[in-house]
C-alpha cells in the first residue's frame, strides 16, 4: 500500500500544473466571492460550496489523470502481473486522495478565517470536518475509477472531469443556493452526490450535525460508481 501510494503521490506531482490549480483554483473562488459577498453567516456557506467543489474534482481528476496515463504507460498491465491486489493498489491512492484534501481544507479554510472574510467554525466542526471528507473523497474517488474507464488518453482527462464537475457544481447549490433555483433544479440534485456532500460540509462549518442522511447517500454512491468502475476497470488500452 505504501509504495502505491508513494507512486501515486509521484504521479500526481509530476502533473504540477494540474495540481497547482487544485489549490489556486479554488483559493481564488474564496479570495474573490469572499470579498464580494462575504460576512459572518454568509461565508460559512461559500467556503463549504468552494471546498466541497474542490475536494470533489480534485478526488476524481486524480485517479482519473492516473488510471489514464498508466493503462498508456502500460503500468497498470505490469502491476496485473504481480501478486498486487488491486485493493492494495486502490487504498493506496485513496490514502494521497484524503491526504490532499485536508491539505485544500487547511488552505481554503485558514484564508476563510481571515478577518477580512469572516468565516466561524466551532471545536466540533473541525473534529467532524475530516470524516466528513473522508467520507467525500470515497464517493467522488470511486467515480473517478468510472470515469476513468471512459477517458481514452491523459489530454481528454481534464476535459471530462470539467464536464462532470462544473455543471455539478451548480446544480448542487456549490456556487448557488438550492433555495432560490427552480422546483426542478431541486429534483435534479437529489441525484448528484456533490449535493449531499455540500450539505454535510455546509452543516459541519454552521454547527448543525444531522449527518447522517448526507453521509448515507454518499456511501451509497460509492458503493454504486466503485462497483460499476471495478466492474468495468481497463488494465490496458487493448482491453
């Protein structure tokens, strides 16, 4: 587990520019919204609908960006052959993915606290926050192994995860409340997994704990994408 994960952890610092703006990307959203519509109360809800979009792309890209350029390398049809389950393969790159996103938390919600922004937490939101992400980045970490089933090369990799998590994104009240989008927007983000888990982390930083319904559905979308992308995962581009 642990050399899979150092390998991941590799793969995804070679690919700097990519990493590079899962951090800045989502620092500029806080900055610029933060000093635009900022405030006590007000930005507890943008800094959970910036870190949730953040820690979502950036958990999917990820495994996206790395199934595609090992199965073109060839790594993952040698790592077939070895006695290496591919659970051991997977946790290891789950282990960088949790990592890398309490790295986007601390950043994203340290400028959040600024005085200039306005942010609040409580003790119980940042011993809660973590499992929350854990839990986040298992949903959209199983989606990226679908998703990487689909993508044919690394250069398509970033424009498919762009399909998939921007309009997400909006659709899942990340960037616009839910509560002022038409009946039907509504319907649809009961069926997007960045909705509950815009709502679990939006309760966690506003003091509200009723977790349970939110983490339930995230589980059951993990469970739903990681079984179909097991199911269907490419060891290599001829099959």
């Amino acid at each position: 587990m642990n050399a899979a994960a150092g390998a991941y952890l590799l793969s995804m610092v070679r690919n700097r520019i990519a990493l590079f703006f899962s951090f800045a990307f989502p620092l500029l959203f806080i900055v610029l919204f933060g000093l635009m519509f900022g405030g006590p109360g007000r930005m507890n809800q943008l800094s959970a609908g910036v870190l949730d979009w953040a820690i979502g792309n950036a958990a999917m890209f990820g495994v996206v960006y790395t199934i595609v350029q090992w199965r073109r390398d060839d790594l993952l049809r040698l790592v077939r052959t070895t006695p290496t389950p591919m659970t051991s393969l997977l946790s290891g790159w789950f282990i960088v993915t949790v990592a890398l996103a309490v790295a986007q938390a601390v950043l994203l919600l340290g400028v959040s606290l600024l005085p200039v922004f306005g942010l609040t937490i409580t003790t119980p939101s940042v011993v809660l926050l973590p499992l929350v992400l854990i839990v986040g980045c298992s949903t959209f970490f199983a989606m990226g192994i679908l998703v990487g089933r689909l993508a044919p090369n690394p250069d398509a990799v970033a424009a498919i995860a762009n399909c998939v998590m921007i309009p997400m994104a909006f659709l899942s009240g990340s960037f616009y409340p839910l509560e002022l989008a038409p009946h039907w927007l509504t319907v649809v983000s009961k069926f997007l997994p960045l909705t509950y888990l815009n709502d679990a982390v939006r309760q966690t930083l506003s003091g509200g704990y009723d977790l349970a319904p939110p983490l339930s559905a995230l589980f059951g979308f993990a469970i739903l994408f990681g079984a179909i992308g097991l199911r269907t995962f490419k060891w290599a581009d001829n099959g």
